[in-house]
C-alpha cells in the first residue's frame, strides 16, 4: 500500500472512530481495503478500485457511491450533512444483503467461520460504504463540522443501519403459524374482516373498523398500529424477526414484497413475501412485549442483542446491562432540555465501573435500591477516593433511577372482557363505557357509596385494557389528609439512618418513567381516597402535564430541576367515596382535568344474583338483600345515591363458607353503625332500620 492511501486509512479510522463510533473506524477499515476485490468475488459488481481507499476524492467516489446504490443527489445531501438517513433505492437494499450472507458463505467454505448463515461481525455494506462517503464529505470540507446526533449511542451507527426498519412479528397465537411462514416464504397478519387494505386511504378508517368489530369498547389503538405498519410502513428490504413467547427468536428475514391481501387462504389473509436468512431457535437475555407486530428501531440495544445471539456471539450479562444503561442514559436531558452528550454519557459510565473496582462491589446487575443508595453514601464519604469524585453520587443517582423504571415483561394470565363481568357486577355497556372513558380522558374517578367495589372494579378494568393480569404495571397509592407534594412527586425526606436529608422521588414519578421506556404497553396508576388529598398541592405543577392533550410535554420539577413528563400510556384512576362528609369538594381545575363515574349497587345484576344463589344458603342473604333495596331508596330521597349501601358487604370467601353467620356480622358491626352516622340526628329512624334488617338475618320478618 502506498503512502498516500496508507494516510488516507489512517485519517478515516481517526475520523470515523470519532464521529460515528469507538470501534467503527478499526472495524470497517479491513472491509475496505479490499471491498472491490470482494465484490468482483461475490458477482455483486465489477470494475471497481480493488482498494477503496484509492479512492481519494469525494466526487469520484460519489459517482462510484451511487453506481452501486442509485442514491439521488438530494438523498445524499441529506446524509452527509446529518439531516436524516435515507432509505436506499429498492434494488439495492435487496441486493446490499447479499454482501454478509456471501461473506459468510465464503468464510465457511474456507472453514474460517462455523455456519454458512451466520453473518456476526460482518458490517452492512451500505453502512460501509456511506461511512467513507461522509469522511470525504467532512475531510475536503474541514471548516464544517459533523453534527453528530446527540443520541449516537441510542442509534447504535456502528452496529445497524439505521436507514431501514426492524420489525418482531409473531406468527399467530403459541407460533401456530410458523412452519407456513416457513414452508411459504410469507410473514402475514390477521384482521381478515378488514378485506383488502389497500382500500383504506386513513389509519383511522382502519381504527373505525375495528372498533366496530370489537364488544369490549377498548379504542384499538395497538391493533391499528400493527395493522398499519404492516401495510404502510414495513418495505422491501426491512429485516423482520420472529418470535416466539417473550424470550425467544425463530428466525430472521428481509422483507422482499409489497403487500398483498390473498383472499384464497383460511386465516390471515394480510402477507408480505420474506426471504429467510437464518432460521432456528435462539433464547434472548432481554425479553420482549407479546404484541403481533413491534417496530424494533426505538431498541436498538435489542437489535445488536438478538443479531449477536443469532450469531453466536457470547452475550456477557453485565456488558448488555452496561450497554442497556449507556443507551438509557443517552436519551436523558438536562435541566436545560439538552440531551446527555457522549462524553457525559462515558464518564458516568466509567465512574460506575471505577466504584465497582474501587469498593470491591456490584452496580451493574444489582436491582436492590436501598443496596445501592447505601453504596452512594460510602463513596460520597470516602475522602480518600478522588478519581470520579465530581460525578460518583450523580452516576449512582442515574442507575438508581434507570433501574426504578425498567420494565418488566413476563408471562401473565389472560384477562378478557367475559372475566371481566364475570368477576364485576356490572352490565356490558357500563363496562364499554368505563373503558371509552378512561381511554379518551386518561384520568377517571370512580365515585360512588361505601361498599361498592371501586377499588376491585379500577384493578379490573386496569386487567382488561391491558388483555392480562400483569401487576407490574399497575400502581396503588392512597391519599390522606397530610398526604403532600414531596410523597407523591418528589422532595427532600430525612435519610434511613438519620443523618441529613436526601432527594426522593415519589411513587408517580416512578412509575411515570418506567411507563415511558415501555410506550406500546398501558400503564395505570390507581389512586384510593382521591378526594381525602388536597390534589392541587399534591400534584402542583403536575396538573397540568395530566391532561389528555398535555402527555409528552415537559417541565422541569420542583426540587431536582428535572425535566419530567407524563407519558401518554399512563392512565390515572382515581376513587371517591361520596359518603364522607367530612371531604371537601374537589375544585373545579381537577374536575376538568378527569372524568367522573358512578358506581351503584350492583344488587339487580344477573351476575350478582347468579353469585348469591350459589351460596349454602341464599335465601338468609336474599332477605338481607330485598331489605337493603327498601332501605336504599329510602336513603336516596333524604341524603343521595352516593350514601347507598353497598354490594360488596355482601361477596367474599366468608359467605362461602358460612353464610348466615357472616350476614349476621356484616349487618351487625358494618352497615348499622353506619346507619347511625348516616342518621345521627334521628336515631330513632337508625334504630327501626336496625331492627328490621335483624328481623332478616334472624328469619323473623
């Protein structure tokens, strides 16, 4: 090689491992060397400079760039000056990869490589040769500067090409479907009743079909998605996976047609041709949402994690934590609204890996939060330790707080709408109406008389938008009177051992980020006793970020100056018990903000009914009951139906097993003292109501 081109090398491995990468430069710079020889071999073009380091200027190597990838000149501009990252021309994101899978066939019948499909450590030949196009760009032009993206990290330039989309499908339910999108070369999708979607000009024609064809009343919001995505927006040359659970990768392929709707076969009619490039089964560290159709672009530590597996490659557990957390960090902004830049990102990382070294002990990987604040009180104390003494508490601080929102995603039990009726006592359009509700508005107060299930009926309507009784993504919390700003956002509290204060998030802010770094599943935050809070002081400058049209806005907070927003996947549910008298009013700035439903006795419900004929001995309780109705509409006319009594006195295990006696208890020690506060000025009318509701229980009415 001579010197010239030898320079040439050395100043792309500098530039590149600069400005698109640690490693890239040094990575990609072999490929290059001798990319025309390996073309000429591969049959995927000839005449070209054996070395493309020959090439020395940025108008030839443009002309020789668009020769192979037939990229427009304003495609082009677009890259090179960092405004975007175009797609390539159908043909050549076909064709570009065949350079890994023929790379790889090649090293294996040189017995370099151990399978013919596994392409690991092999770069896209399109990232490969654009990374040279932009050096050339910047190197003949040294007085502009590239615009590197503030999240590089997150977009992982020196791993994927971020010029296309990834998709993770799943092939029908339990992988059904698998061995025809195998055998047929297809991936498809369901939603037959749609007909052909090239029909629809709108996604919301397409979410207005839907929703007529579903009974639960859920706005089919991810469905639309999925449906959309796999019409619309997934192309020829997309990467697409195959999954199968939450853990596990079937196979892997690239999209090589548009979309068509076959009407001749049975099921999901919806398809695209696909051809495979690595089929098998591969389990992952990370797992995944059990949804039809996922854009894997947002992840693109997930992408490098399943390529690596497919290939092969060792996946160290603390390098993909570490990995994970550097990418998590890269999409945090200051007090400032600015993104954390590479070097910031770096040295907290860094600082992380000095304390594990230093103190003898775990960060990445640990999981328990008192174990690492504690660690952050060491290192914040130990004066003899200085090499990151500016950033150690901060660094600590950060993984606190990116491990508090990480997601979780497990197998769950199912949770349809018939479970739901059949657990709660109330009608089918109630139920649609809730959920219309709580859909459009993001905040809804279920209000109604002690006793008739509101707690029970927020976790099951959380149970039922989300499709499955996941408990990790719900929240509960209760208000009290003293109940205040620094409980629920954030504030100074004193430490553990007593010694000073520190900064503490609260319950909603947690639960706010870890619902936003998991954007395609619902979140619920179920706040008991809403009205006993003073809402306006609980949730201050909050208030506003709740609203429906307010999700995703930013501001900073009170204490910390972070930026915080709500993200649009959190829905907050609220319960009022009407007949507290000693609860003020809610103002009208929180009432506009939710709505409101009421919740009655559920004692004329089929499913009630059904439930207390079921018992050893329903006519006792049916008496109880007749009464209790007589009793409430009484109740209505001198005081509201928010004072009624409740059918949930009358459900649990314990009228399974001996229902006269529980009647008995419920009556006695629950609903007549109740009276009594109900009608403290006449206990005359208390007293009447109490004897006639013995009179029940005992048999003697």
């Amino acid at each position: 090689m001579n010197d010239v081109v030898n320079t040439q090398k050395e100043k792309y491995i500098a530039w590149v491992t600069e400005n698109l990468g640690e490693k890239t430069g040094g990575w990609y710079t072999p490929y290059l060397e001798k990319l025309g020889q390996l073309l000429e071999k591969f049959a995927l073009g000839s005449g070209f400079k054996e070395n493309f380091f020959d090439y020395q200027s940025y108008s030839e190597y443009k002309k020789i760039y668009q020769q192979i990838t037939e990229q427009n000149d304003q495609d082009i501009e677009r890259l090179v000056s960092g405004k975007g990252t175009p797609r390539y021309p159908q043909k050549f994101g076909m064709k570009k990869n065949l350079f890994r899978k023929r790379y790889a066939e090649d090293e294996f019948n040189r017995g370099v490589r151990g399978k013919p499909d596994n392409i690991g450590g092999i770069p896209d030949w399109g990232v490969l040769m654009r990374s040279y196009l932009i050096f050339l760009y910047y190197d003949e032009n040294p007085t502009l500067t590239y615009p590197k993206k503030e999240k590089k990290i997150a977009n992982q330039e020196d791993k994927i090409d971020n010029s296309i989309n990834y998709w993770l499908i799943s092939p029908g339910e339990n992988s059904r479907l698998w061995d025809q999108f195998h055998e047929e070369n297809i991936i498809a999708l369901g939603w037959d009743y749609l007909g052909d979607l090239k029909h629809y000009d709108l996604k919301e024609d397409i979410e207005r079909e839907i929703a007529e064809q579903r009974t639960d009343g859920v706005r089919p919001v991810n469905d639309t998605k999925a449906v959309w995505d796999f019409y619309r927006e997934i192309q020829a040359g997309d990467i697409i996976y195959v999954k199968e659970g939450i853990k596990t990768i079937l196979a892997r392929g690239v999209v090589t047609g548009d979309y068509y709707f076959d009407n001749d076969v049975s099921e999901y009619k919806h398809r695209r041709k696909v051809e495979w490039l690595q089929v098998g089964k591969w389990e992952l560290y990370q797992t995944f949402a059990q949804k039809s159709l996922t854009c894997l672009n947002p992840y693109p530590n997930f992408i490098v994690e399943i390529d690596q597996v497919m290939n092969e490659d060792s996946i160290d557990p603390k390098m993909a934590e570490v990995n994970d957390f550097r990418n998590w960090l890269s999409n945090q902004v200051t007090d400032t609204g600015v993104s954390l830049n590479d070097k910031t990102v770096t040295q907290k990382v860094s600082a992380l890996k000095d304390i594990e070294h230093h103190f003898d002990t775990l960060i990445f990987g640990e999981i328990d939060i008192e174990q690492l604040k504690q660690l952050k009180d060491v290192v914040v104390s130990d004066k003899s330790y200085t090499k990151y003494k500016g950033v150690s508490g901060s660094s600590i601080d950060y993984y606190i707080r990116f491990i508090e929102s990480k997601p979780t995603v497990q197998e769950n039990e199912s949770y349809t709408m018939e479970d739901f009726l059949s657990d709660v006592f109330i009608e089918k359009k109630e139920m649609v109406r809730l959920i219309s509700l709580l859909e459009n508005k993001k905040n809804l107060i279920l209000k109604g008389a002690p006793g008739v299930g509101k707690t029970f009926i927020s976790k099951r309507l959380a149970y039922v938008m989300m499709e499955e009784k996941d408990e990790t993504r719900i929240h509960m919390v209760q208000f009290h009177q003293s109940y205040s700003y620094e409980d629920f956002i954030e504030g100074l509290r004193p430490k553990t051992e007593g010694d000073g204060f520190e900064l503490k998030q609260g319950p909603f802010v947690k639960f706010a980020r870890k619902a936003a770094r998991d954007p395609e599943r619902d979140y619920f935050f179920i706040i008991d006793e809403i009205n006993r809070g003073n809402m306006s002081k609980i949730l201050g400058e909050l208030m506003m970020l709740i609203e429906a049209d307010k999700r995703g806005e930013q501001i900073n907070l009170l204490y910390s100056n972070d930026k915080f927003s709500v993200p649009s996947n959190l829905y907050i549910i609220g319960m009022m018990n009407t007949a507290d008298r000693s609860l003020a009013l809610l103002d009208y700035a929180l009432r506009r903000r939710f709505s409101f439903y009421e919740i009655k006795p559920a004692f004329h419900n089929d499913t009630f009914k059904s439930y207390i004929n079921d018992l050893n001995n329903p006519q006792c309780l049916n008496r109880v009951i007749d009464e209790i109705k007589r009793l409430n509409n009484q109740v209505v006319k001198e005081l509201g139906s928010g004072f009624q009594i409740g059918h949930s006195y009358f459900t649990g295990d314990a009228y399974k097993v001996d229902t006269a006696k529980r009647v008995e208890e419920v009556i006695e020690y629950e609903i007549i003292p109740q009276l009594f506060e109900y009608w403290f000025d006449d206990e005359q009318k208390a007293d009447d109501w109490a004897e006639r509701l013995r009179g029940c229980y005992d048999g003697e009415k």
